[in-house]
C-alpha cells in the first residue's frame, strides 16, 4: 500500500519541486528588474519536467553514496533547467527582466503550483476514504 502511495505522489512532488524552482527563479527576475546587466532566467517547465522524471515517476533523487546518507526532498541541482531568457525589448542598462512577462509568468506558476497541491488533496482525501471503507 505504501509503495502504491509513493508511486501516486512522486509525479505531483516532482511538479511541485520544479514550480517551485521556476518560483524562485521569478521572484529573482523581479527583484532584480533595476540591476544593471542581469539577465532574466527561466525554465521550460514542459522539458524540465519530462527530463527530471525521465523513464522513471519519482521525484527528483539525491545521489547517495554511503548507506547512511538520508533521502533528501529535492534530488538533483535545478540549476540546469534553468535558461537564460532572450530580451523582449532592449535595454540601455543590458537588463532583460520585461516586468509584464515576469508577473505574467510568476501568477501562472502560481496558479499551476495550486493546482497540483489540489490534485494532492484530493488524491489523498480519496485514499482516506477508501481506507475508512466510505
């Protein structure tokens, strides 16, 4: 049962590890608007998502190479998703960050980040059910 609930989850905790990278990644976009030379990043969610569950539904893993090391929540850098992204309307400064795309995006993920722990809800609150015998 418990494997059959981890093989359920690992799907939804790896689309929730990945939208909240892209968050993070975002909120450094837009507070970074006014720097000088810094350059807008993003991931492609689509790609970064086939490849991070690639032939297997789990989350992200963490290489371990002792036995005793403990199973961590992420697994590998997010870091390689990441793309620099190209600028929408030059600027004297060198700076990419386009405010409207950013905030479009940052409320997008968003949105998508609450789904998933939705689906989860549900998912769970179903198994509860059928576990109580309703």
């Amino acid at each position: 049962m418990k494997a059959r609930l981890d093989q359920e989850l690992a799907f939804h905790q790896t689309a929730l590890n990945l939208r909240a990278y892209r968050q993070e990644l975002l909120a450094s976009n837009i507070a970074n608007a006014d720097t000088p030379n810094f350059k807008a990043r993003d991931i492609d969610f689509s790609q970064a998502f086939r490849s991070a569950l690639g032939n297997r539904m789990g989350p992200l893993a963490l290489a371990t190479t002792s036995t005793g090391h403990q199973q961590g929540l992420g697994g590998q850098p997010l870091d390689r998703f990441a793309q620099f992204r190209g600028e929408a309307q030059p600027n004297v400064d060198g700076n990419t960050v386009d405010m409207d795309i950013e905030r479009a995006a940052f409320a997008e993920n968003a949105l998508h980040y609450e789904a998933s722990l939705t689906f989860i809800n549900g998912l769970l609150s179903g198994m509860q059910r059928a576990i109580s015998g309703q």
